[in-house]
C-alpha cells in the first residue's frame, strides 16, 4: 500500500502538525481550546520486550483499509490518559502501563481540527482478538513498523518514540499538587487541618481513572489534611497505604531544602511508579533542584496548579522527561 503523505480518516494531500518536539509535554486545561472545533483523541505506541529493541504493535482497520497506530476519541468525563489507556485495550486486548508522553499530532476532519495525544505505553498483558475496528495487530520492530505504516505522521510518532524508550526510565514519579481547599481566609484553626472543598473533592476522585493508567507502585503525602485527602481515592482504589511524610511538605522545604530533597531522591531511588501529593512550594522547588536543561522556561513560569500531575522520569537519579498534566478533570 502507498504511504499518504499525512493524516487518517482525511484527504491525503491535506496537511497535518506535529508536536513532539522535546522530552517536557504538557497538556492544558482545556486542550480543546487549542483549536477551532476540535476533536479530541488519545492513544499509544504500543511496545514489549528490550526498551532499546522494542517490538511495537500497529493495527489494521478493515473500514479504512490502513495500517495505524491504536487511538481513539474521548467520551464525555474522561482525561486523555484514560481515553489512551481505554481505546488501547477495545482495540488490542492488551492492558497497559502508559509511560513517556509523546506529544500530540493534529489535522483537519470534516471541517473540525482533530488532535490526538500519543503516550508510551508497555504491555502488560492481554491476548488481540478482532473487533468492531481492527481485524488484524502485528508486532514488529520500530523500523518494520514505519515501512508497513500508512501515515507519514504516524512514523513521525514512532521516531520520537524511539527516542524516548532509549531513555527508558528506573523511576517514574507522580508529582501531584493537592486538589483545591476551603479558602485560608475563611478557615479557622490549625492550616494542616484544612479540608478540601467542594470542587477539590471533584479533583480529588478524578485523579483516580488519570492516574491508574500509569499502575502507581506506591502512594506518598505530605502532612497537610487537604495532601492526604487528594491521595485518599486513588489509595482506596488501588487498596494501598498512603505513606505520610513531613519532608514532602512546604515546612520542611522551606526550612531545609536539602534535607526535602534527600527525601524525595530516596523515593526516586526506590524505583517504580510512586505517587507523591505535595505543595504549591515543594513541587517547583524540587523539580528546579535537578536542573533539567530540556525544561527551556524558568520554573518561575512554569504551571502548577492544584490537583496537577507532572509525570517525572528519572534515569539513574537523572530527571530525564518532564510531562505536566494541568488538570484531571474531564476534557469533554
């Protein structure tokens, strides 16, 4: 079959964009507004085996006739973290662990802009079986894979994917900001007993389906009752203890940068995918203390809203990838 110069589902000499430019992604608020009428989707490179020799999965879609990457469109309530994790289990069987965000590609539809978001994701496990969409997966290397391919784009994809798995972290950490709290001015009594309010509560049970994606290995907090009461859901569904730490929290950090970064590389040290709930001071703080040169923007002007995800890759006790997700929220 002839490789289209651009996208799926469109004319082939329309053009697509590309955004998968550096190791810190981000994905706004409302990722939507990014463009005019858009349609939002998500999915993965799929990979197993050796990191630096991965085989990858691509799917045939009998209704388009074409060779493709796994994604899909997000349903009403759902971060795109979830929409990946879901659309790559309908359309290949396989329950996976998303890992690096890619970036996003985006090309007209119908009169509309659709953009879809490309994690890393290995595979857990799971059997394909054909479906409603697929009829066929193959797993092939990278470079077997971009020959058989219809999309120019979606190699484009799997080059940076490439890239990303040569980085293949030992520790992946969920940096989280504690979901919005009753208002300072308007509470009485001790700070760290400070609850969280109606819409932090929200924050706080959607950070479950965006965070499960990811299979966290461990749950840490910061003392505060609104850091605890963020990491409280996502303990209950996962059925883990939430390990609580004073160092994880803005006293500690303000008084001892160092010993609050002693405490954090120990957690990186330990490897896996652990969650930390930490403070609008800490989480800058450590993250600027690594001084990751793929992070161009001063951390003074970096984002870090409440009940906001940066997904931290870690090679060695090097902080290698940077993804911040603004919002677990629902992007439609």
């Amino acid at each position: 079959m002839p490789k289209a110069k651009n996208m799926h589902e469109t004319d082939k000499d329309i053009r697509s964009e590309v955004f998968i430019s550096g190791r810190h992604q981000e994905i706004p608020v409302d990722p939507a507004d990014e463009f005019k009428r858009t349609t939002l989707a998500a999915g993965a490179v799929l990979w197993r085996g050796d990191p630096h020799d991965p085989e990858v999965a691509i799917i045939h879609r009998p209704h388009y006739d074409d060779w493709s990457l796994p994604k899909g469109k997000v349903d009403p309530g759902e971060s795109l973290p979830f929409t990946a994790a879901r659309e790559i289990f309908e359309e290949t069987g396989y329950t996976v662990r998303l890992g690096k965000l890619i970036g996003k590609v985006a090309y007209p539809v119908q009169g509309r802009t659709k953009v879809v978001y490309y994690w890393l994701a290995r595979v857990l496990d799971g059997e394909y079986t054909t479906n409603s969409e697929t009829d066929e997966l193959r797993w092939m290397t990278i470079d077997e894979a971009c020959t058989l391919l219809s999309y120019d784009v979606d190699t484009q994809v799997l080059a940076k994917a490439k890239k990303r798995l040569r980085l293949a972290p030992t520790t992946r950490v969920l940096y989280v900001r504690h979901a919005r709290a009753h208002q300072r001015r308007s509470w009485e009594g001790d700070d760290d007993l400070r609850p969280l309010d109606k819409k932090g509560r929200r924050q706080a049970e959607m950070l479950v389906p965006m965070l499960t994606p990811f299979h966290p290995t461990a749950i840490y907090s910061a003392p505060p009752q609104r850091c605890q009461h963020t990491a409280a859901p996502l303990a209950d569904e996962l059925g883990m203890d939430i390990a609580v730490n004073k160092a994880f929290g803005d006293d500690v950090f303000t008084e001892s940068p160092e010993a609050a970064r002693a405490a954090f590389q120990r957690v990186v040290d330990g490897g896996g995918v652990p969650v930390i709930v930490s403070q609008g001071l800490t989480i800058p703080g450590i993250i600027e203390s690594y001084a990751p040169k793929f992070i161009t923007t001063p951390i003074d002007e970096l984002k870090f809203k409440k009940a906001s995800v940066w997904v931290l890759s870690f090679n060695d006790g090097e902080l290698t990838g940077a993804d911040y997700l603004a919002s677990p929220l629902p992007v439609r």
